[in-house]
C-alpha cells in the first residue's frame, strides 16, 4: 500500500452512478426539521391573528317571510281566500329580493352610498381636502357610480334562501355594525309589504270590486321581524386561528421535504456506498444515555460501531491504520482518539499518532518527554507529533520515529489530514496498511467529497470501511443498527465478517 497512494486523479466518479440517493425522507424529514415547521405554524397563526384584529367583528341579522297566494274562490259572490304558494313563487320571491330594483330602493332609503362599509373612500379622496372653493362638487355620473357599487355591495352582504321544503324564506344582512345589519333587514321587509298593486284599471268596474281585487297573487308575511343580534356572527376566531395553523404546517412540511429532497450531503449508508467504500456503522452526535425510540442508547451505539470498526480492521489484517475524513472539520480526530481508546481497552497495545500544531518554520524536532505521553491501564499511548510548514499534518511523522518503538505497538492509529489536503496526505498514509473514513452525517455535499478523493487520488481499495459520524439523534430513533443498512445490497457485502460479527443484530433489531 506503501505505493498506491502516489497515484493521482483516481477516477471516483468510476463509482458515483447517477442513481437516486436513498433519502432519510418522509416523517423523519419532519421530525428533523421540526423548528422549521414550528416557525411556519407561529408564523401563520401571527397572520391569522392579525387578519381576525383588521378585519373585525361582523353581525348578522335575519328575518324571515312566508309565501302565501290570494285566490278568488269560485261561485256567485266574489270571495278571496288564501291560497298555497308553489315552489315556482317561492323561487320568484327569493329572486325579487335579490333584484337590482329591491336592492336600490334600499341603498336609497337607506343612504347606503354615503357609508364607507358600503362604498370605500377613493384612494386619491384626500385631494378634496385640499380643494380652495370647499367640498369637492358631485356629478349625477359620480352619483350614479357610487349607488352602483353600494348595490353591489349590498348584493355581497345578503343571502337569500328558501329553509329546507317550506314556503319560508330565510333573509340574512351582514354588516360591520349590528344596528345597521338589523336597519337593513327591516327596511327590506317593508319594502316586501308594499302593497301590490294589480287593480283593474278598466272603467267598468266600481271601486269597491277594483279594491277587493287589488293584491291578488303571491304575496308574503313577515313570520320573524329582524331584531339586533347580541354577538358577532363571525369570523370565528378558533376556526381562523386554526386554520392559518393548519396552512403553516402543511407549507412547514413542504419546506421541510424540499430541503431534504434537495439536500445533496451524506446521510445514509446507500450514499457511502455510491463511493465504493463500505460503511461500517454511525457515530451518535452527544452521548446520552436514555434509550431511542427503539431502545438504541447513544452511548451502546458508539460501543457497537467501535467493535465493527475494530473487526474490519483485524479483517484487513492492519497494524498501522490512518484515521482521515473527506474534508476538515467532519471530526476524524475526535473518532481516531475514541477508535484507539476502544482497540486498547481489549489487550492490546495501541499508540495513538496526532498533531500538536505549527512549529518554527524548517524546525525538525526529536521525540522528547513532552511529545510522548504513555497511557494507563486499559488506554493507548499518544505520540505527539509536531507540524512544519514545509511538510503540513503528519506528513513527517514515520520520519520522526524510531522502527524499533513502532513494533512494539500491535496497532498504530494515525490521524491523518483530510483528502482534500492532497500532498500531505498523500505523503502521511504512505506507510499505512488502510485508512478507516469519517463521514460527516450531513455535512458537505457529495460533489465536494468526490472532488476530495480526487485530489488525494485515493481509490476505494484503499479503505477499510467508513463511518457516519455525528448522526442525528432522531435518525437513530429511527433506524437504530439498520441506519447504514439501507439496501439489502449492503447486507451481502458483508459475508466477510459473518464469522466474527453476531448473528442477531447487537443494536437495533427490529
């Protein structure tokens, strides 16, 4: 392995096709991104809230009218009776209160084209006050206009309708004031009782027979007179509340499924594997020791993806292992110092090889007290190794020590720069016998970490396996020891450690 790492411009994308990432998509996408969703439901409801305070109350008041006839009866003396309405005169009410005619006369008994309800300022009105010769003078046009859009208005504010198979008629006025929804009702009703003239205008009758007959056909009768309502009608602010709730955690969830669908970074073993590398297991982001949803602990996670990466390191048959991540900041050191704590705590001798910092410029510094720090019972010892300008990382590290001091350790874990870092980690894992990977669950953009391979012109038969580190703690919840076993496929590329792994899965299981 000592050779293949000078080789540069390995092409990864031999290995990226363009499949489909697997997503940890759904409701895991919305239990994630709960702020997101919460925000928008806050944020609807504030909307709501102010909607209900600008457009205030509305009261509705009603009236109702039964549809009779007037009839002759038939014989020698003329006697009127009171006939049944059909549903056809019941539909020609309804209408006439609806007409254009009815609804003017009570826009102008009324005055209803002098209300702002009714007919809103003009959005220029203001200029009026500024008029030199006092108030602004009205054409018969402008006159004509507003009386327009006061039936028009009126027209919205009222509902007519027939209640259920009856002959009554239901009429309802909605305004902004309840008096003035009550004046409206009653002022209908009275337009409604006028009396309708049908008198015969021929000579030949008399005046007494021209008054009997007057009235005859469908006529109505005010059954419930329209009274002032005590509570508003509407809106009815839970509903509305609830509502614009409702709409802020369906646009919540659709932003929430959005990013992820857009979202191009690694979370899940099926996008290790585009790679070529197999993924070993995920690393929790905090250590808590309460159980997930499927009874998966933080802490004996950490503990079975550290005995995996353990494993396939023993199957590789490595004593000198670098520890690396795509790009800086995913936490390769963090997982190397706990790889190593774990490798020691079974017997065995570990060194643990990390950077102290940037020294003096061309310095070469020998191992001193203060580089070498030997470990207790059951934890590794740490060589420090000191960075130069000219050789960044670790890439001077086997240089610095003696052979002799190196095999006396059974297993040496080296943190090695990121692949983006191409020269000095090219340079630091010439002596490697295989480098475990560090994913950040979430972290870059799966472009960026082929860019990163490339630059190190690294090939995935380098690699002993990945892991995801700092995987959401809800993820856990969610697939416990089946998070980096997305695809069956995975599964069956894990004969190699049949014989050594548990056959019951230890975390997880389903």
């Amino acid at each position: 392995m000592n050779d293949r790492w000078l080789k540069i411009g390995s092409p990864m994308s031999d290995y990226v096709d363009d499949r489909q990432s697997f997503k940890t998509f759904g409701l895991l996408s919305l239990r994630r991104r709960w702020k997101l969703i919460v925000a928008c439901v806050l944020l609807s409801a504030l909307a709501g809230g102010l909607f209900l305070t600008l457009r205030g109350a509305s009261y509705t008041a009603s009236t109702q009218f039964l549809v009779y006839v007037k009839e002759v009866q038939p014989g020698s003396e003329l006697v009127i009776s009171l006939g049944r309405a059909d549903l056809t005169q019941v539909e020609n009410e309804i209408e006439l209160i609806r007409s254009r005619g009815m609804l003017a006369k009570v826009v102008q008994s009324l005055d209803l084209a002098a209300d702002p309800e009714f007919v809103p300022a003009r959005p220029l009105s203001w200029i009026a006050a500024l008029w030199p010769f006092g108030v602004t003078p009205t054409t018969a046009v402008e006159e004509r206009g507003r009386q327009e859009i006061a039936i028009d208005a009126l027209a919205k504010r009222l509902s007519v309708k027939r209640i259920g198979t009856s002959h009554t008629i239901l009429v309802d006025v909605t305004t902004s004031d309840p008096e003035k929804s009550a004046l409206i009702a009653r002022d209908i009703s009275q337009i409604m009782l006028q009396a309708r003239v049908s008198a015969d205008q021929e000579g030949d009758r008399s005046p007494l027979r021209r008054e009997r007959l007057q009235g005859l056909g469908p006529s109505v009768y005010v059954m419930t007179p329209a009274l002032v309502p005590g509570k508003p009608s509407g809106p009815r602010k839970i509903l509305v509340i609830l509502a614009a709730a409702a709409a802020g955690f369906v646009v919540g969830s659709g932003l929430a499924l959005l990013k992820d669908l857009r979202d191009k970074t690694v979370r899940t073993a099926a996008q290790v594997e585009r790679f070529g590398i197999e993924c070993i297991g995920a690393i929790p982001s905090s250590m808590r020791g309460d159980a997930a949803e499927n009874g998966v602990s933080s802490t004996h996670l950490l503990s079975q993806t550290l005995l995996r990466m353990t494993v396939a390191v023993e199957a590789a048959k490595a004593r000198i292992v670098g520890v690396a991540s795509p790009t800086a900041g995913e936490g390769a050191a963090s997982v190397a110092r706990q790889f190593a704590q774990a490798a020691a705590g079974s017997q065995r001798k570990v060194l643990l090889v990390e950077a102290r910092g940037q020294s003096a410029p061309g310095s070469r510094r020998e191992n001193s007290a203060e580089d070498f720090r030997q470990g207790n019972d059951g934890a590794p010892d740490i060589l420090t190794v000191a960075s130069c300008d000219d050789a960044p990382g670790f890439a001077n590290w086997w240089t610095r020590c003696e052979q002799q001091f190196l095999a006396a350790y059974d297993l040496i874990v080296v943190g090695l720069p990121p692949l983006e870092q191409g020269p000095a980690f090219r340079t630091a894992a010439q002596h490697l016998d295989g480098v475990l990977l560090v994913m950040k669950w979430g972290g870059v953009a799966e472009q960026r970490i082929e860019r990163a391979f490339s630059v190190a012109g690294a090939a995935p038969s380098d690699f002993i396996g990945a892991v995801l580190n700092q995987v959401d703690g809800r993820t856990i919840g969610q697939f416990g020891d089946l998070l980096w076993k997305a695809e069956a496929s995975v599964a069956e590329r894990r004969r190699l450690f049949a014989g050594t792994m548990p056959a019951v899965p230890a975390v997880g299981s389903a």
